[in-house]
C-alpha cells in the first residue's frame, strides 16, 4: 500500500513532540509489512533516517519550470534530493507560479521548517508544493500530521480523489487553554470536514474533536501513541548523583499548558513536611521567570533548581538521576515524555489531564489542579521505598509493552478501512 | 442421606478517610465515617435485614430444620452496633432459636495469622469475647480470614482449642479429592475440616442472575436436584458464601429471596437436611487428612493470599504494621488498641491490589480508591501517624524485652510499695514492743 504523508517535523531535527511521533508512527507501520510511505517535510537536513521510508523536502519541490543541468542541481540540494527526483517531480507542475515572488532559482519555495511569524503563509506554500507532489506518483491514501498539513492533505485529495486520513496530534484549545486562534480553528475544522477518517492520539482528544469541532464520532478513531525502545547510547548513560536528596523532575516547556505552577506549589508543600527532596525543573519557556519568582516567594528556592533548556542527551542524563518525573499538564493530547522516563526506570506522575493516563496503570495519575494529591504523591515515592519500587519496575515492564508496531497496524487498519479493502 | 451446611460471611472494614501526608502528626482520626456510616446502612437495608427476615420464616416453616453458621467480625459488628444495631437485634432472636452457630475469626478480619501468632491469638480472644457477649454462644469452630489456611494455621486453632475448621474447596489441594466430606488437619488430626464446595457456593453468589449462564434461571428445585445428584456416598455440600449475596450482589428482583425461602421444602422432599458446623463435627468422622503446605484461601482465580500479599506494596504495608504489633500490645491505651485493630483488617491490603484480570475488576469494584496506589499511599500516612503515636508512648530506642521488664516493675510497683509498708508497718509494731519490754 503507497500512502503519502504530510509532515512538518521529522527525526533528527524537532522541535516538540509532532517528529517523534511521526518518526515512531510511520517506522511502525513499515515494520508491519507491505507499506510504501512517502514523507513530506517543509525542510529536510539530509541527515534525516531514509531506510524505511522516502522523505520528500517541499523546498526541494519545484512549481514552476525552471531548465537545470543534472550537476548543478546535485550540487544545489544533492545533500537531501535526488536530482532525478527533482526532475520527475518537476514533469507534474500543474500550473504557472512564476508569480509568487519568491521562488528561487530552482522555482521552489523556500521553508523554514519551523514555526515563524508567517506560518500561515508557509502552509499555503507547502499546499501548493503538495499538488505537485500528488500528482507525481499513484498513492493509495493521504495522511495529514496536525493541522500545518491539512491543507496539503485536502488539496491532495482534490487533486487525486484518494481518501484523506488526518492525524490529529493537538488541537488549538490544547495550545490555548480555551483561547482559540480563529484561523486555526477554521483550517482545522476544514480539514475535519474533508478527511474520511479522523485519527486522534487520545480519547480526550477525540472527545475535544467531537465536542469542540462538532464531528460525527463514528469518524473519530483514536490511536494511542507509543514509544520507540531505549537506545543502547541512552541505556549506557550512567546517572550523576551528587546529593542524597532525593530528586523530583518535571521536565518541558515552560508554558501554561504545562502546568508548572501546580508543580511549584506542590513542591512547597512537600518541603513543609520534609526536607530531603530536591525540585528540578528543566527546560525553558516563556514562563521560566513567573515561576523563578514563584519559587522563592514561596521561600523554596535553595532546594528549587532550574536548568534551563536541555537538549539530546542531557535530557537522558537528567531523567535518569531523578527519583520521581511529574508532568502536571492542564492540557496534554498524549505526551510521550513519562513514558520515556518509565523506561528509564523512574517513577512518573502524570495529570488525568494527560491523553496518556489513558493507556498507563503503573503511574499515578492526579487532577493538575490538585497541587494537595500531587504532594502526597511525590511524598510517597520519596518517603515508601515499596510504593518507588513497584512504580520503577512495573513501570518500566508496562511500558516496554506499549510498542509502535501495535499503534502502526491500527493506522494501516484504518487505511484499509477508508480503502474499502475490509 | 446428604447435608448441606451453609455458612455466611458478614464483614465491613473501618474505611479510612482521605489521609494527607501533611495530617501526619496533627491528625489522629482516621476513619471515613460517611462512607462507612453510607455503606453499612445500604447493606443493612437491601441485603441483611430481608436476608435475615428469610432466615427465620425458613427456620420457622421447616420446623427448625433449617441450620446455618454464621462468622461475623468485629469491625463489622461494631459498626452494625452503631448504624444498625436492628440487624443485631434479629441476630440474637435468631441466636435464641438455636438454628444458628456463630463461628469464631479474627476480630478485624484480619491477616495476623500470616504473620503473628500472639497477635492471631489475641484477636480470636476478642472476637470470641464479643460474640459471647453478644448472642450467648462460645464458638467453637473457627474460620480464618476469607478461608485462609495451612497445616500451620490449623495447629495453630487446634492449640486453642477449636474443634474444627471451615477452608475452601481449592482445586490444587483436593486434586481427585472431593470437598463433599468431611477431613481432618493433618499435622494435628484432631482439628476437622469442611471444604467449600464452590462449584454449588457460586452458582448461588456469583451465577445466580447471570442470565448468560447455562444453569439460568436457578430454581431451588433444580439446585437441590443438583446436590442430590452427587455420588451417593458424598455426604457433605458446604455452601459458604458473602450474606450479601442475598439482596447485594444478587438483588431481591432476582428472586434470590423466594430461592432461599424454596430451599428448605426441596430439600425434604429429597432427604437432604440442613446441620451446622459443630454438629457436623460432632456426628462425622473425618474420612481422610489434609495436607495443606501453602497458603489457600477462597479469593481470586488462584485462591492463595495473592489478593492481600501479592505485590510489593501490599507486602511492604504489611510488613510494616506488623513490625510495631508487640509495642502496641504491651501498651495498654485504648484508643491506640482500637485503631490497631482496625488498621489490620485485610481489606485495606485488598485495595492495593494491582492484579488485571478478571479478578481485578472485582478488587476495584470494592474499593474507595481509584487506583492501588492511591489506597497505599492513604493506609502508609495513616500507619506513619499510628506508628509516630506507639513510638510516643514508649521511646523507641529500647528493646522489647527491656521495655517488657520495666513495664512489669512499673505495673507492679504498687503491690510492691504496699508489700514494703506492711514489712514496715510490722517492724514499727515489733520495734515498738521491743523498746517498751526494755523500758519495762
């Protein structure tokens, strides 16, 4: 089965959650047999993993003619496209776009493959780029990774007439906490509209798309995301421990959505009773200074720590020498990142507000506002070796089981489903 | 000619109420009084207050042929006592008819038999005590904990004097055997055994409104047909069941009450009669041994202590409690004692359960708790504060048996003091004696 898939983010080089889950979503579902995936990203580095699956770059995507030696193009984008692959791509033009002012010599588009001030500009071009693409090959089905990518899917599916399948990793009221972008809302209502089959990452999800963006249910599926294995570098990490404090971890964005505040409070209280435990909170966002200032207007901060942005390994590194990982989002679709710190054999806590504790049991789950359960959480772990024991290896057993073959298999199910083949 | 013998379990745990790590140390109470006030009433009204009123128009219609045992613990008679001391009242009326035995257990229904004997002897004194006092019987047949048993256990109640022993019919145990006789413990044979058959035991508590069932809609005249159909020579159907079976879990729509009442007329017309434990005891001999090396019980699919000890937290919670059990009972304050008891009762370790089968559903369905975990990290902080107020009675930085030494001189130092001023009293006399026969 050919399926092309719109993208914007893609292993090595992410920005959140979206790439790790495409990366693992499209490498399961090649691991299941018979599957033929082609990739669209905004911008490919060239460094990206191509033995599974072919990766398309939009900015390597002509839309208008422009005559080329095989040499100059090798040697314009060689490092992430075939020139061949350009040239075919280029026979399936379908219509003059010299008039965008800002094509360049090989009559792409440039991309920035991130999140600028004119995103919205920037998934029209990777729409129009995506006629092209379309056209290019027979694909079987069309799948769109969140709402940047709609409007290539939709425009796919005119183009082709085939089924479009859009994965729906987040909605806009996840983003806002209610605060809802207009315009993103109506491209992703639009995309809701014209997909045939809808897929989500949790049932909260799914029930946000049916309640929020008013979709018939039976057009709702929900597939939970998995996690790739540990790898043997990351299981080599040996953890750094410099205190006999036990170590609480919360580790992400420093957004509102996240829900850091909750975790300071909790903090506080659980350095009211005891004193051998130390917070940590990792990453940075544009909360990162309310929350300096919550913590010592609590009076916590000789045992609050901020680290700042972590990257790669040091995110391992970190999350191995923590004794408890809290992710206390107000609003979280699926997030991966407590399942990456249950294999590494820590002790998570997550909010019922997180589209996870839907397939975790060996976690404790709190409400995010409950900053007097999430407390008493972390105490027990710190304070009842047999309650962080049971976590650690139960939890780690459990997500060892969650694999993205399983989530994979659902997802060409579905395919199948929308193709009639079942 | 074939008996059945019917035993129900009533038993209601102290629910503990939401315990914060940071009420440790301020906060003393530690019992959900609603919850437990909420459920105990509900019960009382829908189960034991008809299933008891069936009971005694059954013993009334079939001319006192009806018999039954009962084993009721502690906890849950004293929380009958306070919300519904009318279900004590039709307890002792049924007590006075002399159709009924009350069965001894543990007084928190508790697992000290898995774990400290004082502790087990201790609490089967108090329940004793209770039942005593309550319905005027001494038992004399025990039944441990939701049928937990070993050979180790059974030495332990024959030593105490029981005649016998109720257990569950366990699958691995019998092997060919069947639970339909009576038998005796076999490291000390004169303690004798009923065994559960849960065959005939479920198709009452758990089948009998399961539409789904082969054996839907279960009259009485077909269940006794069932038990007279076993081999000739089997003589004895144990029936032992949850009295909330009856209105509870089968729901007096079901028609579980006009089964019940059916039960003893049916059973006449096949000459099968109805006898208690005791009696059993008294008329049978056992007809072979039991050998019982591991733990059974008559819970989950693999009718071991799993339910209670299976995972490392429960084992932990366990541990602990019973790590402070002899520094409790050499303290003699009451408040202290009663939350002891109360803290022991089994179902505190059934909450953090984290077994997913079928079984687990069942564990769940009970508990106040949404998960395992949330039920231990209520019971530690509880057992924190408990274990902080024992450690305040007696420092906790001197042995038990120096502190058992000291305790005894400090009880007896007022036999002693008077002991020494009489000695004094007497010298003074002889003295004075002495020194007026010198002046004299």
């Amino acid at each position: 089965m050919k399926a092309l898939m719109f993208g914007w983010e893609f292993p090595p080089h992410i920005l959140g959650g979206l790439g790790t889950a495409s990366f693992g979503l499209t490498r399961g579902m090649v691991d299941c047999g018979d599957m033929d995936i082609t990739f669209v990203i905004p911008k490919p580095w060239g460094d990206e993993d191509k033995s599974f699956l072919k990766i398309i770059g939009a900015n390597c995507t002509p839309i208008a003619w422009r005559d080329h030696s095989e040499e100059y193009v090798q040697q314009r984008i060689g490092y992430c496209t075939e020139p061949k692959e350009y040239f075919h791509l280029r026979n399936h033009i379908y219509a003059d776009f010299n008039h965008l002012g800002y094509l360049n010599d090989l009559g792409c588009i440039e991309f920035s493959g991130r999140y600028p001030e004119n995103l919205l500009e920037e998934i029209n071009n990777y729409s129009i780029v995506a006629g092209v693409i379309a056209r290019s090959d027979n694909f079987d089905v069309i799948h769109s990774h969140d709402w940047l990518t709609y409007p290539a899917g939709i425009h796919a599916k005119k183009v082709t007439g085939k089924p479009l399948v859009i994965h729906v990793h987040a909605t806009d009221f996840d983003r806002s906490r209610g605060n809802v972008n207009p315009t993103v809302f109506g491209i992703e209502k639009d995309g809701m509209y014209w997909a045939d089959k809808i897929i989500t990452v949790s049932e909260m999800t799914r029930q946000t798309v049916i309640d929020k963006y008013h979709i018939d249910p039976r057009k709702v599926i929900t597939v939970h995301n998995a996690v790739e294995p540990v790898s043997p570098e990351i299981e080599a990490i040996v953890p750094i421990r410099n205190t006999k404090d036990k170590v609480v971890t919360f580790l992400g964005r420093i957004t509102m959505q996240k829900g850091p505040e909750y975790f300071v409070e909790a903090a506080h209280r659980v350095l009211q009773r005891t004193k051998n435990v130390r917070f940590v909170m990792a990453g940075s966002g544009d909360k990162m200074n309310e929350m300096i200032r919550l913590a010592s207007a609590r009076g916590i901060a000789d045992r609050f720590h901020f680290t700042g942005f972590l990257k790669g390994k040091q995110v391992y590194e970190m999350l191995k020498s923590s004794d408890v990982y809290i992710m206390p989002s107000v609003s979280e679709p699926f997030g991966i990142s407590p399942l990456e710190a249950m294999q590494v054999g820590v002790p998570s806590i997550i909010s019922h507000q997180s589209g996870c504790a839907e397939i975790l049991t060996n976690v404790i789950k709190i409400d995010y506002w409950d900053i007097e359960a999430m407390a008493d959480a972390i105490y027990s772990i710190v304070t009842y070796p047999a309650m962080y024991e049971h976590l650690k290896i139960e939890g780690k057993n459990e997500v060892d089981q969650i694999v993205w073959e399983k989530a994979g298999q659902k997802v060409i199910d579905i395919y199948k489903e929308v193709l009639g083949w079942r | 000619m074939k008996t059945i013998c019917f035993y129900f379990q009533i038993h209601q745990p102290f629910r503990l109420k939401r315990y914060r790590f940071f009420d440790i140390g301020g906060d003393h109470y530690y019992y959900d009084d609603f919850n437990n006030e909420a459920i105990i009433t509900r019960i009382a009204e829908r189960s034991y207050r008809p299933a008891l009123q069936t009971l005694s128009e059954m013993i009334e219609n079939s001319g006192k042929k009806f018999k039954a045992a009962f084993s009721i613990s502690g906890t849950a008679l004293e929380q009958m006592e306070i919300h519904a001391p009318e279900v004590i009242e039709s307890l002792k009326s049924l007590a006075k008819t002399g159709c009924i035995e009350f069965l001894a257990e543990t007084y928190a229904h508790s697992l000290s038999s898995l774990y400290d004997d004082a502790e087990f002897e201790r609490q089967v004194k108090l329940h004793s005590a209770k039942i005593q006092n309550l319905f005027g019987q001494t038992p004399v047949v025990f039944r441990n904990t939701e049928l937990i048993y070993s050979d180790e256990i059974g030495e332990k109640i024959q030593k105490m004097g029981f005649k016998g022993v109720m257990i569950e019919g366990a699958k691995h145990i019998l092997g060919w055997k069947s639970p339909n006789f009576v038998y005796n413990c076999a490291s000390s044979p004169k303690l004798k055994i009923l065994m559960r058959n849960y065959r005939f035991s479920d198709d009452i508590s758990f089948r009998f409104s399961n539409q789904g069932w082969s054996g839907f809609p279960l009259t009485a005249e077909k269940y006794i047909d069932w038990i007279a159909s076993t081999p000739e020579n089997e003589t004895n159907i144990n029936l032992f069941m949850n009295f909330d079976t009856f209105g509870e879990f089968q729901t007096r729509e079901s028609g579980i009450f006009n089964f019940l009442k059916a039960l003893p007329r049916c059973a006449e017309e096949r000459k099968i009669n109805f006898r208690t434990p005791s009696e059993i005891f008294q008329s049978t001999k056992a007809v072979d041994s039991i050998h019982v090396m591991h733990n059974i019980s008559w819970a989950d699919e693999e009718r071991d202590t799993s339910a209670w000890l299976g995972n490392r937290l429960q084992k932990d919670a366990a541990d602990k409690l019973y790590s402070i059990s002899e520094r409790v009972r050499m303290s003699k304050d009451r408040r202290l004692m009663q939350d002891w008891n109360y803290l022991q009762s089994s179902d505190h370790f059934y909450y953090m359960s984290t077994k997913h089968s079928s079984d687990g559903a069942v564990h769940s369905h009970f508990s106040p708790y949404d998960t395992p975990f949330d039920a231990f990290t209520n019971y530690m902080n509880v057992l924190g504060d408990f274990i902080a107020r024992v450690n305040a009675q007696f420092p906790d930085t001197i042995e038990n048996e120096e502190l058992n030494a000291l305790l005894t001189t400090i009880h007896n130092q007022d036999h002693k003091i008077m002991d020494l001023e009489e000695e004094l009293k007497k010298l003074k006399a002889t003295k004075r004696k002495e020194s007026k026969a010198t002046k004299a």
